[in-house]
C-alpha cells in the first residue's frame, strides 16, 4: 500500500532503528514520512551501513557496492514521499556495463544495448555461442518476470505462498526458473565456451554464493543489469547520504558514534534499547537493520536471541580481502567495472566454502570510480585514480585472524593476475588501504564478515532467510539478511517491508 500521507501522530517513545544501512534509512524514510516519530541509533560515524566510503590519500573511496542496477526501486520509494530520483541525486546510466579479461587471452565487453553485446560474444566466441547468448537473455528474462512480483516484493514468501500467488497453473512456469539446477549447470546448455560460463556464473556472487551451489534461479541479476546499470554522481554513498537528508527533513533523528547493546522488554514487546554507555531509550518498537547473526550470537541481548527463527545447514556468504587505492594505472584500458578471472574457477570456489581459505590464484574485481563511460573509458587518465580492487574469501573472520603473510600472497596473486592482463597498478603502503574479512567482522559484528548473510546455496537458502516479522513483539527486521535478499536495492526493498509492518501494527493498536 503506498505510503504517501502523514498519518500518524507523534509520540514520546519513538521507534528505534538500529543500524543507518540502506534498509534502516528507507525505514526511516517512509516513517518518518507517515508522521512517526523516529530514532536511528547507528555505531558508525556515517550513515550507509556497508555502502560505505574510507578516505586513502586526501580522497574517499566507496569501500563497498559499486553498481547501482534496479532503480525502480528508488523511482517507488521517492515518489512515495513526493519527490523523484533525479531530483535528489546525480545519475548516469552506463553504455559498457563491464570489462572482462582473462590471462590465457581475450577480452569482452557487455554493453547496455543488446545487439552490441551479442556482436562482441560473437566476435569473442563465434556465432553459435552468440545464439547461445540469446537464449540465455530470454530465460533470465522469464525467471526474473516470474519472481519479480510473488517473491521479490512479497513478505517472506514460502515454497507453498510462492505457488498460490502465481495460481495452479504458474507451477509449471515456477519450474521453468529451475530451483533445482545449479547455475554453472544451467550456464553449460548455453555456453560450451568456459570463459562465458565464468562471466555468467560471476552473478552469483552477487548475492555471496558459489555458481556451483547456487540455484540456476540467480541467473535472474543478468536480465537486472540488462534493464540498466548506472552510476552516482559522487559515489554510491551519496545514496545514503541522500536518504538520511530526507529523512531529517521529514522529523527522522539520527545519533551516530551510538552502539545499542542491549534490547529491552517487559516479557511480553519491546520497550527500549540500551546502549553501550549504559544510557537506556524508551521505544515502542525497534527495527534491527543488522545482521540477523547478532541477535543469534546475544550481542543485543537474551530477550531477543531465541526470537528470530535460524536457518537450519545455512552457510555464510563471501566475505572479501579489498584494496582501496589512489593509484596511476597503465597497460590495460580499464572501464567503470573490470573483472579479471582466475583460470580454475572450480578450485577457487572449493578453497573458500570447503577449505574455508584464501583462493590461490583468486579472480579479481576492479572498479575504477572515476572512469568515464565510452568513448572516453579506453582512455587512460592523466594521474593517480580512485580504485577499489576485491577478491572473495571465506567468512572465517571471527575465528581465523589473517596474518600479513596470508593477506601478501593473496595480494601478489591478484596483482600478478592483473599484470598478465596487462594493467599495472603503482601501488604504495601510502596510497593503499586493505581490508579482510577480519576487519569486515570488526564493522559487521557476528558474521565472521560476510557480506551478504547467508549463501545463496540449494533451492530451500531463498526461503530461509527471515522476514521482517518475529517472535517478540515490537522487534522487526530489515536489512542484508532478511528476505528478499543482500544488494543496495533488495535491502531498500526489505526496509519498505519493515516500514510497511510498523505502520500496520500502529494502526492496529491505535484502535
């Protein structure tokens, strides 16, 4: 139901959000909008949650997602509270969506315009391959328009909801998203080409998970960045800095540098948090836009450990070792998004989720922030860039402390990749900032430092993670780690969820 009208009265207990990530700040947003009264309690010292940003060399940096793709998601959202997306933030959609390379020779791009990707496949792979790509774009197409609306949108929809929203006669079509198959299966009947199923298969780890463990359903994010790719003016933080500003305006109150430790209740809801200083916050609810793994743990106290339901042989999605870099390049003409593939893919996906290490020769992701789209992109600019280079790696960071003799090899390995593809990076200890898995355990406390919450692994993962609602009453959940899912957009989407069941149960209980 839209949210577009001031309805509720204000009250002294406010409900507290804890955590000002993308999902905390939508909830915010709609709330605040709706006339509630509003407290954003966030640990950090800026809003964002991982759509973060470091400083290296005088600069900042996004340190987390660089891609902005499904911006209906945000059309909704701010025309829900009167404004629009071009109205409040700088953006540009991308012609070349991103660069791939690999060391044993080649190079494809993947462009904004279909017919311009399916000429570089076929020039990259042949005809027949090209085909292949045809095909492979109208099955992603079926299977995102199959879920879009009964899976993606709904509330923690379930093998059973999933089949009576489409009615008895979409099961066949539900099988046609392939629940059952996995996505490095389903890649190999449209690419005989080992390259291409490496490019495809990538998607997966868009949401952290394996393309060998994943369900063929992933294959969905293709047809996501077919609708478009796009990039922020400023920086993908500008996004959180943008909701927080509209929030503000609409009453929302934020107070950063504020770890809440503890939530309260009288055995029956919440009433309140307490934070690390020991200062205690009335509330009349509390969204946790953080991950599920914290309440699980007891970091927020026993009231709430046994509240939220947890997913039985789940497994933790990537984490990653990233380099943040102000640094000149040379040699290979970078895009906005390059990725750089390992030749054993199968190796480098079993030493992380099996052997619980860093990949031996891992692929390497590079997003060059202050690249130009095409023409200009092949050109080299004149000095150092801003660059964010991540490779993926298990989510062992509350148990395994990487040592420096790890995180160098590691490194050596990616930027030995990169050189054999022909990009060099004149990298220094003063112009890099490095962060593992560790380190992200450090911002993300209890996951190990997955970024993702749980892998996307077998058919069951999709309706295992939890719903906005839980055990005890007043306590909601939003975020990463809850249903529809990780990403800048199925986390606003997941604060649209909270924000949607506060005001239902307010109305209730006003009457």
């Amino acid at each position: 139901m839209p949210m577009t009208s001031r309805s509720h009265s204000k009250s002294p207990e406010p409900i507290v959000i804890v955590g000002a990530g993308m999902a905390g700040l939508v909830t915010a947003l709609l709330l605040a909008h709706r006339g509630v009264e509003v407290l954003v309690c966030e640990r950090s010292d800026q809003p964002g949650g991982k759509l973060r940003e470091v400083p290296v060399a005088g600069q900042c940096i996004d340190a987390g997602p660089t891609v902005f793709t499904m911006r209906w998601v945000f059309d909704e959202l701010l025309a829900e509270v009167g404004t629009h997306l071009e109205a409040e933030l700088g953006i540009r959609p991308l012609e070349i969506l991103a660069r791939h390379a690999w060391d044993q020779g080649g190079r494809l791009d993947l462009f904004a315009d279909l017919e311009r990707t399916v000429a570089a496949i076929g020039d990259f792979a042949g005809a027949a391959v090209a085909r292949g790509y045809r095909d492979f774009c109208r099955e992603a197409r079926g299977v995102y328009q199959a879920l879009e609306k009964p899976f993606i949108r709904a509330s923690r929809p379930t093998p059973v909801s999933l089949v009576g929203r489409v009615g008895p006669f979409g099961l066949k079509g539900l099988l046609k998203i392939r629940p059952f198959d996995t996505l490095w299966q389903a890649l190999g009947e449209h690419f005989p080409d080992i390259r291409l199923r490496q490019l495809f298969g990538r998607y997966a780890t868009y949401c952290g998970s394996s393309p060998f463990l994943s369900p063929a359903t992933l294959m969905l994010i293709a047809h996501v960045e077919q609708e478009g790719v796009w990039t922020v003016d400023g920086g993908m933080h500008q996004i959180a800095a943008t909701l927080r500003r509209l929030a503000e305006a609409r009453g929302a109150t934020f107070r950063f540098n504020t770890e809440v430790t503890e939530i309260l209740t009288d055995r029956q809801r919440v009433t309140g948090v307490r934070l690390a200083t020991g200062e205690t916050l009335a509330a009349r609810g509390l969204v946790m836009n953080g991950d599920v793994a914290a309440l699980h743990a007891g970091l927020l106290g026993d009231a709430a450990r046994n509240r939220v339901p947890l997913a039985r042989d789940s497994q933790r999605s990537l984490s990653a070792v990233t380099w943040n870099l102000v640094a000149a390049t040379e040699g290979f003409p970078l895009v906005r998004h390059s990725v750089f593939f390992s030749r054993d893919y199968p190796a480098e996906f079993d030493a992380i989720f099996r052997q619980g290490r860093l990949p031996a020769a891992p692929t390497v992701y590079v997003c060059a922030q202050d690249r130009a789209d095409a023409p200009d992109a092949v050109l080299q600019p004149s000095g150092p860039e801003r660059l964010l280079c991540l490779v993926n790696a298990p989510a062992i960071g509350d148990t395994h402390a990487f040592s420096l003799a790890e995180i160098e090899s590691c490194e050596a390995s990616a930027f030995s990749l990169l050189e054999r593809c022909g990009l060099r990076v004149q990298r220094t200890p003063a112009n890099t900032r490095v962060t593992t898995p560790t380190d992200f355990n450090r911002l993300f406390p209890a996951t190990g430092g997955a970024l993702y919450g749980q892998a996307s692994h077998g058919w069951k993962a999709s309706f295992s993670r939890p719903g906005t609602r839980t055990k005890l009453p007043g306590l909601y959940l939003a975020g990463g780690s809850v249903h529809p899912g990780a990403g800048v957009p199925m986390a606003a989407l997941s604060g649209r969820l909270a924000a949607a069941c506060v005001l239902s149960d307010l109305t209730s209980t006003s009457r």
